[in-house]
C-alpha cells in the first residue's frame, strides 16, 4: 500500500503530531509499505523530496504553536503526490497542508482519512481576544466540520475526539487510535547511574527527594497553573516530594511568578525546554510524572514517562479514565487533597513495590510501539479501500 501523510510540522520540530506521523510512517515502512510524508517547510522555496517527506515552500507562524504554514494549492505539490500515486491520503493537521491532502484526494480520486490530534477549543487564545473567543469557536467548528465531513474516515487519539466531533455536528463514526511511542528511546534500563546523578545534580535535587515531573509546552491549555495551586495547598517541603516542570512555553514568566508568590519556589524547579533527544535521562531521573491537564488526548509525553518507568498521577478527564489503570499504570485526582495523598503514598512505598509498579507501569505501555499504531491504523485503511 502506498500512503501519504499529510502534517503541517515535522522532524526536526517536535510535538505530539510530528511523533505521531513520526512512528506511523516507521510502522507502515516496517510492515512493507511505501509512505511519503507531506509537510510545510519555511527554509526552502522550492517543492523537492527528501528520505521519504515532501518539502513545501511555507512561511512561519510564530504566535501558534511556532507552525509553518503552506499554501493550499500548489500545481507542482500535486505533480509530486501524483507521482508517488497514493492509495490513502491522511491528513493530520487542519491548515494548507491538510487542505492540499484534501484537494489531492479529490482531484486523484482517493480515500480520504483525518486525524483529529487537538481540541482547538482550547488553543484559540493564541489567535483570537478574549471578546473575540465565541466568534473564534463558531468559525473553528465549522471549519472542523468541513473537514470532518470531506474525509472518507476519521481517526483520533481518545474519546474526547469522537466527543468533539459530534459536537461540531460531523455524524459519522470515530475510530480512536491511541497515540504511540518511541519505546526502544526511552528504555530507562538504557540510562546510566551517572546520567541519572548528573540531572539531580544540575537541577539541585537532592539524592532523597521524590521527583514528580510535568513534561509540555507551557500555555493555558496544559494547566500547570493549577498544578502549582493544588502543590501550594497540600504540599509542605518536609515531604520531601519536589515537582519538575519541563517545557518552554508563552505562560513561562507567568508560571514562574505564581509559584513565588505562592510561596513554592523551593519545591518547584523549571527547566525551560530541553531537547527532545535529551529527554530519555530526564524521564529516568524522575520518580512519577504529574498532569493537571484536561485538554490533551492522548498525551505523547506522559507515554513517554510511562515508558521510561514513571506511574502517571493524571487529574480525573472522564474521557480519558480508560488511559489510567489505578495501580496499574498510575492513579488519577480530583482534589488537591486526593493528589497529594496519592504522591505521599508512593513516597512511602519500599524499593520493592516501587520495582513492581514500574515494571508494571512499562509494561502497559508495550504495546503503543510503530508495529501497533501501524496495524490500528491499516485496518482503518483497508476498510475504506475495500468499499465500493
């Protein structure tokens, strides 16, 4: 089969989509399909193909979410995708490059899959004023339908996205997918003694303090202002439990006062954003990974974590209670009481349950490796193309 993906961002940039893409493409190659990945690229002017991805002239848009966008039509993109003669073409964002898959779906002929990645509802305040918000959702609702209501099949990452979709009146079925990860990259058995003392080190935390780590793009929608509140309520420095925020992100400065003027500066460290390929020590050097989130679908970074060892303390999404197992990958909170019991307790567990609950914790995650999101999404695939 041959497959083209359709991605506004892609490596070296990286976010929960560009991973995504990342490990279907390695999946699909792997199981012995062809696939070319299309996608927008500001530092080139000319349309040209390179280790399977499609280069695109575009230009950057820096105020959301630093993506660079691509015009829609293009005559010389659709020669290239022509000749790559496609059997599905799946798109994963929603802008040029998503209305290019659509356009080329069209004019080829071929099914048509969209994956829904993001609830845009809560990302529109990087584009629209607050006094602007509820025109903002109109439009962006409409638009989703559009899209939704062009593709042949819908995928997304969790329930949320068969929600959204309903919600915007797209009345077809949803099939979830759950996102994947890059296993092999974060085996902590991989991470040495030194590498793990040099990230406490370097950060100032102590060899006997529990480490709690957020790992995201910090911007409203990910909440770690409430994460700060729930640690400045329940939270006393003789527990010995500190909290690690990594990321970069617009409410940076503003996360970083609100933890001072709460008074947690000395248990809360901020990283700024670390590379991507330097993560897998930063996961390993930290004892459980802590979200406050509820605007995520299937969080790329926590399975992350979880890969690298880490039970997941996630405040309770009633659309996503089916990502954690209680005890087993993790623990959910609906309080800042309840998160904070929940953190005491792990603290309080011996070496031997805590081996226990990582090995068990890893193990959950086994089977969201490239061979598996391959397989979920090919059964999509030739759904579709066995219709008449």
């Amino acid at each position: 089969m041959r497959v083209a993906l359709f991605t506004e961002t892609y490596v070296p940039y990286i976010n929960g989509v560009v991973t995504h893409v990342k490990i279907l493409k390695e999946g699909l190659e792997e199981l012995g399909h062809e696939v070319l990945v299309v996608t927008a690229d500001d530092s080139t002017r000319r349309h040209y193909v390179k280790n399977g991805v499609l280069h695109c002239p575009a230009r950057h848009f820096k105020r959301f979410y630093n993506y660079s966008v691509s015009n829609a039509i293009s005559q010389r993109r659709l020669k290239f995708i022509r000749d790559f003669h496609p059997d599905i073409i799946h798109i994963h964002n929603e802008f040029g490059i998503g209305l290019s898959g659509i356009a080329a779906a069209k004019i080829l002929k071929v099914p048509l899959v969209y994956t829904l990645h993001t609830m845009y509802d809560d990302y529109l305040y990087y584009i629209a004023p607050s006094k602007m918000m509820w025109l903002a959702k109109k439009v962006a609702h409409h638009y989703i339908r559009f899209l939704g209501n062009s593709a042949t099949a819908l995928t997304g990452p969790s329930k949320k996205c068969q929600e959204y979709f309903k919600m915007v009146g797209v009345r077809k079925d949803v099939s979830v997918i759950p996102n994947s990860v890059e296993l092999d990259d974060f085996d902590p058995d991989k991470i040495t003694t030194e590498q793990r003392r040099a990230f406490r080190e370097k950060y100032g935390f102590s060899e006997d303090v529990m480490i709690a780590c957020f790992v995201g793009r910090l911007g409203k929608e990910k909440s770690v202002d409430v994460l700060l509140d729930y640690w400045a309520k329940t939270i006393r420095p003789e527990d010995r439990i500190m909290l690690c925020i990594i990321g970069g992100g617009p409410s940076s400065d503003d996360l970083k006062a609100q933890a001072k003027e709460l008074g947690i500066e000395s248990m809360v460290v901020f990283t700024g954003a670390i590379p991507h390929t330097e993560m897998p020590p930063c996961y390993a050097s930290c004892d459980i990974y802590v979200t406050a989130s509820l605007s995520e679908n299937h969080s790329i970074s926590m399975l992350e974590g979880m890969a690298s060892g880490l039970p997941v303390l996630q405040r309770y999404d009633e659309l996503n209670e089916d990502q954690i197992i209680s005890g087993v990958n993790g623990y959910t909170y609906n309080s800042p009481e309840e998160m904070a019991d929940e953190l005491r307790r792990i603290r309080q567990m011996s070496k031997e349950e805590l081996t226990i609950l990582k090995k068990s914790v890893i193990s959950s995650v086994r089977r969201s490796g490239a061979e598996a999101l391959a397989n979920y999404t090919l059964n999509v695939y030739q759904k579709i193309i066995k219709k008449p």
